[in-house]
C-alpha cells in the first residue's frame, strides 16, 4: 500500500528520502561515442539496467539511494518492474561478479508517454526501488537542491556514462564503461534548436542541451538513463544535473544530448507501476503496492535533500 503522507490539493505525495549524506559524490579513483574507457571502480553509482530473463544491458542509471535508482523514463517500458534488474558495481559490462537486484517498483511521470511524439519527452525520467538493500556497499552521487546551487552556467564542462556504442557505425556495445566530457550549450541555440531532423530541445525548462560542437563525442545508443553530473568547485563532490534522454545523431556536431534536468520539476504528477503477478499493465496505478516509500532510516537522518514523487488518486 503506498503511503500518502502529503495533500497539496487534490494531489497526494510520495517523499521517497534520497540522502545527500557525506558519503556521496565521492569519486574512489579518478581516472560513449568518442568517450575514453573509465578508470575501474571511479564511478560507483553508475548501474546497467537489464532484462532479468535476457540478461543484455539496455540503459543506465544511477543510485541516488541505497534502494533507489533514476533512469530515463523510456527505458522502462519493455517489461513489467519485475521483469528488470539493476547491475551495481561493474566496470565491464560482461562481468560476473558485481550487486544484483530485481527491481520492485517503477515510478515514472504521469505526463511521459513512451511514444515517438517527442513532445512527451520532458518528462523523461523514473526512478526504481529495489527489492535488495545495497546496504551503503555502493557510494551514491549527491543530488544538488538547486542547479544553481553548483555554479555552473553555459559553456561548463560536465561528464556522462555509458555503455552504449562508441559509434554511430556500430551495434555493438561497449564492454567498458565509458565517459565523455560534455559542453553545457544554450539550449536556445542554434544547435540545440535547428537539426536536420527537427529541433533538439522541447521544453528548456526542464531540458540540457550537451555536447560538443566539433563533433566526436556524445551519447549513443545504450546510453540512456545514465547521469550527467558536474563536479562542485566548493566541496569537490560529484553531483547529477541531469539524466540521458535522447540525441538524434551519435557524437554529431549538429546534434548534440539531450539530457533531463536534475531537480526534476516536482509541481507536476507521477505514477507507479508495482510488481504484483497479475498485473497485466506497465502503466498500473494499483494500492496493492504494499512498499512504504518513506525510507528514513536512522543513518540517514542527517540528509540534507529530498526527491518528491506526487502520485494521482486512482
């Protein structure tokens, strides 16, 4: 049964703590189309999402909790929640020895339509409870409260992940996690508004426009859901500002990554789907759901962040 425990009008909240404790950001070790292999064990809080019957990755994430992952919305309409499971702490996408968990719920936003309509992907994003606890094994990437709270503006240089193709020339995946260094461009740019294809950015709100404008690096397929993340001049913490959601051209200097902004807009509605046998519908809003998303344990009570969800009544 889902726990409302806020009414802002007719609209019931979930607060799904997300600790921003002392622990994230931490990069162990320092050192994607055009990217360069990671250092192994750098980027603890990237994770691969799968299919649990056919173990192949199909996008990536990020721990934002110890039971919580955020992805792109679209990369979880293939199966039901507990047809999935997230891979944590491997380098090579092939590797035997790493954290697994099925996941337990999805929660996705109520206005994201998994369509080819590219107007409904500003609401590109879900986040996923786990069934298993990684029980603070994995660090977690710190959740800014505010972008602007990072500094960070036009021109800034950010990192993306991924094990998706390294180039448009290719199916195959990367077997190594890759990285990529990402200008942020002004998403009323020419860039970022005119392709070949149509235009880029659909609503800047609540969109980045990345990438690079020689061309060469960039997203790619396999990449989506993964972080964009930002590194704070003031504490050296590594911080997500954003989350992959689509680029119309591999590395292409005329098309750069679309990413969802972090902090999602928490004024509209969400939904879950949960993991119940019988049910039938990804999109299923069903009370059965008896998780309590109000995780706040004892050790996480110095968190000095939150990520809202707000549900619909059905």
């Amino acid at each position: 049964m889902l726990t409302f425990i806020l009414i802002i009008s007719i609209v019931f909240c979930i607060f799904i703590s997300i600790c921003n404790t002392s622990n994230c950001g931490i990069q162990p070790k320092s050192k994607i189309a055009g990217g360069v292999e990671s250092a192994i064990d750098s980027w603890p809080w990237m994770i691969s999402l799968r299919a649990k019957d056919v173990p192949l990755h199909i996008c990536g994430g990020t721990l934002i909790h110890r039971k919580y992952v955020l992805t792109a919305g679209h990369c979880t309409y293939l199966f039901l929640p507990w047809q999935y499971e997230v891979h944590i702490g491997l380098h090579y996408l092939n590797s035997t020895h790493h954290f697994i968990s099925p996941v337990k719920t999805i929660y996705r936003h109520l206005n994201y339509v998994s369509t080819i309509d590219f107007n409904q992907t500003v609401y590109d994003f879900a986040v996923l409870e786990l069934e298993r606890d990684t029980e603070g094994k994995f660090p977690i990437i710190c959740l800014p409260s505010l972008l602007n709270d990072l500094d960070i503006g036009i021109k800034s240089n950010t990192t993306t992940l991924g094990w998706g193709r390294t180039s448009p020339n290719t199916t195959d995946l990367s077997l190594r996690l890759q990285e990529v260094t990402l200008e942020l461009l002004n998403s009323s740019s020419l860039e970022c508004m005119k392709t070949d294809q149509g235009p880029l950015i659909i609503n800047a709100s609540l969109q980045l426009c990345a990438g690079r404008l020689e061309g060469g690096s960039g997203t790619c397929s396999g990449d989506s859901g993964g972080p964009l993340m930002s590194q704070s001049s003031k504490d050296n913490l590594w911080y997500l500002i954003g989350i992959t959601s689509y680029a119309w051209d591999c590395g292409s200097p005329a098309s750069p990554t679309v990413f969802l902004r972090y902090p999602v807009n928490n004024n509209d509605n969400n939904n879950n789907d949960n993991n119940d046998d019988d049910n039938n519908n990804n999109d299923n809003n069903d009370d059965d759901n008896n998780n309590n998303n109000s995780n706040n344990d004892d050790d996480d009570n110095n968190n000095n962040n939150n990520f809202k969800l707000q549900c619909n009544i059905k």
